[in-house]
C-alpha cells in the first residue's frame, strides 16, 4: 500500500480556513508586559481570547484527505487514489493504470525493496531450474516464474526480455513473477530513492559526486574517445561522456536528440569544463517525460522572451516593425536555449554582412552562457554572392544540416535568410528546405513577393509596413540583435551607419545613425572605408565568413584605434585604387543618351570594357560609374545600366523606378526572353537568355522614358 503526506493540509488533517492576529493582545500572545524573565507564574497574562498563540484560526476537516492527514496512492504511479479499499495493507492501482499499465524498467540504486506487488517490469530470462525460471529485473534483483506459470517460456529465450507481473513478494524480499502480455502500456524508471540535481546546481566543488540528473538529449557526437552528449533541463546544460569498450555494445544506441533521459553519473571536467561521466542513462518514463518536458518548456518560453528596449533611432516604419522583430528574436533565443543550430545565409556585400554580423556577436555570447563546448556547430554565416537563396546555395546548406543530423546527432538548423530572399527567386529553395523540417525566417530590405511572407515562419521587411529600402538589412540587423541580446547593444550600434552609407540609402534613419557613429569619434568619411574595405575583402573570401578579418575591418576589439584605422585605410586605399582604375576603363566606353523624360541613361558593357574575375564586380563598377555621372548632373535624374550578356546590373537616382513590376511586365511582355530579377527602388538585377539581350534592353529603354522623377533633396 503506498501513502504520502496531504499536500494541502501537510499531515494535520485541518484546513485552515483562516487565521487573523489577536486583537486583544495584537499577536503578542499575552496581555501584559513582563519586565523581567524571573517572573513567578508565566502563564498569568497569557492572553484568554487567542491562548497565548498570538492568532486566531480557523479551521476544519481536510476533505482532500479526510482528516487523515495521509493519502492513499497508486502503488504504480504514485497519484492520490479517490476511493482507497479501506483495508490498510491492500495493494492500491488506480484506474489510469489499469487500463494502461506502466511497465517500469528496474535502475540503480535499487534493490529488491524497490519492487512492489501488483506493478509490472521488464525482465531477463536468466536461469531454469526444476521448479521454474528465474528472471532478473536488474543485476541482483531477480524473481522466480514458477513452472505452472511459465506460459510457453522455453530454454531457447535465455536472456530473452520479457514483461513480467509482481505477483508476490515476503518478507525477505524474494518475488515471485508471472509473464504478461500486454497490448498497450506506457514505459517508466524504478530505482531507489535519489535526488534528482538540476544542472545549474552542479558544480566544480561536487567533483567526484554522483549525481541524478533528468533532461533533454540536446546533442550527441561520436569521437575517437567516449560518445559526447548534451543535456538540458530548465535551469541550464551540461555535457556527458560515455566511455563505451571497443568489445562492447553501445547501451545507449537507441537514444537520440531530443530524448527525454534519466541520467546517473560521476562528476568531474574536461577540458577545464564541466561534464557527467555517464554511469547509466536511459529514457524516463512516460510520466516523468511529461513533468520533464513541462519543467522545460515553461523555463524555455520564459527565456525565449526578448527584453522590451527601445530602438536606437525614433522611427515610425520600425515601430510599425515592432512585432515582427520581437517574433523573430523570440524564436532566435528559443534555437538558442533549445539547442538549436543557427543558419545565418546573408547576401555578400557589407549590408549583408553588416546584419549578420550584428546578429552573429549577438548570439555567440547567449551560446556561450548555455553551452560553450559546443559553440562550433551551433552557429555558421554563410555568405551568398546571389541577392537571393540560390538553389546550388540552399542543396549545400541542406546536405551538410543532413550530414550533421545523421553522423552527430544534430538538430536541423534554423535558417535566416538576411538581406536576401524576399523575392519570388528564394521561393524554390525555401520550399526545398522545409521539405526537411528545415524552419525558415527572412529579414530584408528589397521589395517582398507576398508568396515568401506565406513560405517562411517570419518575413520582417520594411515594405509591408509602407516603408522602403532606406531602412536597410544592416539597419534592421543591428536593432534586431540588440532584442536578441540587449548587452551589446553599444558594441554594435554604430555598424548601421556602415551599411547604410555603403548600400546608399538616404533619410532620416540614417542620419540618425550616422548621428550615434559621431558621437564616438567615426567620422561618415571613416565609415564609408570601413564599407569599402568589407566589400574588397569579402570580393576575395568569395564564400568563406572570414570572420576574424571581417570583426577586425569592423573594430570590435580596438574600435578607431591606430591599429585600426591603418588596417581600415590600407584596404579602403587598395579597394578605391581598383574601382579607379576600372572606373578610368569604364568612363572611355560609356554610352550616354538623354530619354524624354529628361533623365540621364548611361550603359557601360562590364562583360566587354572591364577587367573581368578582377575587384570591382560587376554591380561595384556600375556603382562607380553611376557615382560619376551623378556627381558631373547633380540637378539630373541618372540611371546607370551594367551591361551584361545575359544579364543587365540597374543603379538609379531622382527616378521612380518600380523594379519589381518591371521586372513582372517583362515576363509577361517577352516570355521566350526567360527573365527574371530583383531589387528595389534604385538598384536591381535581371537575368535573361542571351539571344534577347537587345531586345530586353529596347523594352527597358521604352520604360525609363515612361517613369516620372523626383528630387533627391
């Protein structure tokens, strides 16, 4: 029969209805006051209304227990009965476990004490004897299947597993066993009474100790030593190792990421860190998964929730954006907290690069609190030479999530797409993604397809808020690390200037920015190099992150110092000396015509008059030339066309240009041209067949000419 003390009246069988101070003696417990502790008779003022208790209380019968003060529990599970047999030593099994028996697995500690009658447990067929079976519950616990009960049990299923009933048990603790079957049944652990330790409690001073911890399989990893783990519960991780022999079978081959376990182990470091030398690990119990996914699930939801701070500038399209950005943050620190790795594929130019960077020195920190050793393959920027997720990029990014998945046990990455996949060109390699299980969210500047927002769990874009380019990705980026994050927030708030001089938006968003940039001594001229030198370096690292390069270019550790103005200048200098002297090619083959509309068209054949595989690329030498122009007409409305065979680069000023819709009146207008493109207002790229370059280009002509302009100023 198992027992356990009322939770709501702790053992005394009376609920307090009420309890409320004394009036007459004000809680004190007496009426008069005793100068002296030498006094004759103590009880002579004790207070008669509350009988020197101070209170006064009220109360009555526990009905939760009758006033017994004890419950009655499931002899199984260990939940209250609501209608116990009223003979004291009967076995007691509630309905639930009736109908769905808990079948339990015997672990250590344990004993033959842990066993009760009337619950079932996994078993080995261990020895025959003439008189029956004997089948062992755990190495030293073992019962006997008597020959009558043995139901087709043979000596062929020798250390066969089996399901067996606890049919009896005495005094000394001998059991006595009857096999089952049973159709449905949920799993659960026995062992001997042990405190479970949270893995935030664990510490260096516990070295050598052995601990119970229940959580989450975070990650699992084979070396050439012992099988890494992972684990997390609601206060925190740490790692496990196992120490299995080559000779021997892997216990725990069956366990996986996202497990719920049971894990006892010794304590003690690697690596100067903190880790649990797994004894013995199994997966808990269906009840106890529960409670343990409860556990962490509440703690993770309240983690996940980002700090309410302000934006670093006062805008409306960004407060408008609020929601979005939070949401976003949100499921950033839940990947983080939950150990989920996080996918940052971004577009390679310095706004970009520039939002996520701003994330990637958000995150790293929060990674390194939860679980530092793991650090590696919990977070990659990738960067992307295509302004959208090109399927070559995406079949990579998802064939090497699979192979971490299959050799480490690892999670499927969360994905964030920045300052690229907005447009429809995304919409293939997003769907290819989620075909497995791959989470997608984008966070963008360039004009949105609606198709994406329907794609992606979370498409953050200025636009759908009646904004526009000039909040850009960088812009974006820098505010949503500091809600991720807020605690470093004055490590990187200056780098939304760099994007926005560098992707050449204008407004006040960033003369705000630039604002904040000056007040530590950046200079919008230092600025601009600092871009310049993250385009050129980035031309060279091609796919690579670069990351050490590119922290340095933006100063994290020596921000402004001498050493990083010089390494600043050098590249800057180096980056401009080349766009010189493309610009200086570029300028002898320039074709100039004025349309009807009074605005500038310029083209310049980058495939023909540029050095080709060279810095500046492509869309960089249409930049710098249609720099030029518009530096020699201010007062004019200038676009400039890099000329390719199959594809044609657009930069604008003082034009209203509605990239997309141009680009979708192309394909109806011409679908044997197989065009396709992106961008916004002032920049934008379209691809086509060859063959119909003159023709694409004539249908563009005919649409500038149309298009109405404005004053920059």
């Amino acid at each position: 029969m198992g027992q356990q003390k009322c939770s709501i009246c702790q053992g005394t069988g009376k609920e307090i209805i009420s309890d409320k101070t004394c009036p007459d003696c004000k809680g004190m417990g007496s009426t008069k006051i005793v100068l002296s502790s030498y006094s004759s008779n103590t009880d002579a003022g004790k207070c008669k209304t509350c009988h020197g208790t101070g209170s006064l209380i009220k109360s009555k019968q526990c009905e939760n227990c009758n006033g017994t003060g004890i419950l009655r529990v499931c002899d199984s599970c260990g939940k209250p009965i609501t209608n116990p047999s009223p003979e004291k030593h009967t076995v007691e099994i509630c309905s639930e476990c009736k109908n769905s028996p808990i079948v339990f697995t015997l672990k250590p500690p344990c004993s033959s004490r842990s066993v009760k009658v009337g619950t079932y447990y996994r078993a080995k067929v261990k020895e025959f004897k003439d008189f029956g079976v004997f089948a062992e519950l755990f190495p030293g616990v073992q019962g006997l299947i008597r020959t009558k009960n043995l139901k087709g049990i043979q000596r062929s299923d020798k250390g066969k597993e089996i399901i067996v009933f606890i049919e009896a048990k005495n005094r000394e603790g001998k059991i006595e066993l009857v096999p089952v079957t049973l159709k449905e049944y949920r799993h659960g652990v026995k062992r001997d009474s042990m405190d479970r330790f949270k893995i935030s409690s664990i510490s260096r001073k516990m070295e050598n100790k052995t601990v119970l911890i229940q959580g989450k399989v975070s990650q699992i990893r084979k070396t050439s030593g012992p099988i890494s783990y992972n684990f997390t519960d609601e206060s925190g991780s740490i790692a496990g190792a196992a120490f299995i022999k080559p000779t021997e079978d892997n216990p725990y081959i069956n366990i996986e990421v996202g497990d719920i376990v049971e894990v006892v182990g010794t304590v003690n470091t690697h690596r100067d860190m903190l880790q649990i030398e797994i004894q013995d690990m199994i997966e808990a119990g269906d009840e106890e998964t529960k409670v343990i996914l409860e556990r962490i699930e509440k703690v993770l939801e309240e983690k996940s929730k980002p700090t309410d701070i302000s934006f670093l500038i006062k805008d409306q399209v960004l407060e408008k954006m609020k929601p979005d950005l939070y949401n976003l943050a949100k499921k950033i620190r839940r990947s983080i907290f939950d150990g989920t790795p996080i996918l940052l594929r971004h577009h390679a130019d310095t706004d970009g690069i520039t939002c996520a960077v701003a994330l990637e020195q958000a995150i790293i920190p929060l990674i390194m609190e939860e679980m530092s050793e793991t650090i590696a393959f919990r977070i990659k920027r990738s960067p992307s030479k295509s302004p959208f997720w090109d399927f070559i990029d995406v079949t990579k990014d998802v064939d090497f999530a699979l192979q971490d998945a299959i050799k480490f046990g690892d999670k499927l990455p969360y994905v964030l797409l920045l300052d690229l996949g907005s447009s429809h060109e995304s919409l293939a390699s997003i769907n290819f993604a989620k075909h497995f299980g791959i989470n997608v969210s984008v966070l963008d500047h360039h004009f949105p397809d609606k198709i994406i927002q329907k794609n992606v769990e979370i498409h953050a874009n200025p636009y759908y808020y009646d904004g526009d380019y000039n909040l850009c990705s960088g812009m974006l980026g820098v505010e949503l690390a500091r809600i991720v994050n807020p605690n470093i927030s004055d490590k990187i708030d200056y780098i939304a200037a760099i994007a926005g001089l560098t992707d050449r938006v204008q407004g006040k968003a960033l003369e705000q920015y630039l604002s904040r940039a000056k007040k530590k001594g950046l200079s919008e001229d230092f600025l601009r190099k600092i871009g310049l030198a993250i385009d050129y370096q980035q031309y060279f690292l091609r796919f690579s992150d670069g990351k050490n390069i590119i922290d340095s270019l933006f100063g994290f550790e020596n921000l402004n110092s001498k050493a990083h103005q010089e390494f600043v200048e050098f590249l800057a200098n180096e980056a401009q000396t080349a766009i010189d002297q493309q610009l200086e090619i570029c300028l002898a083959h320039l074709k100039e015509e004025i349309l009807p509309n009074d605005i500038i068209l310029v083209s310049i054949d980058v495939e023909k008059f540029a050095r080709r595989f060279e810095f500046p690329s492509p869309g960089k030498s249409t930049g710098a030339v249609h720099d030029k122009i518009c530096q020699q007409n201010p007062e004019k409305a200038v676009i400039t066309l890099g000329l390719g065979p199959d594809f044609v680069v657009l930069r604008s000023k003082g034009a209203i240009i509605n990239f997309p819709k141009i680009i979708t009146n192309l394909k109806k207008k011409m679908p044997q041209a197989g065009a396709d493109g992106g961008g916004h207002e002032v920049v934008g790229t379209v691809k086509f067949v060859e063959g119909m370059q003159l023709e694409v280009l004539d249908f563009l002509k005919k649409t500038f000419s149309k298009v109405e302009t404005i004053d920059d100023d």
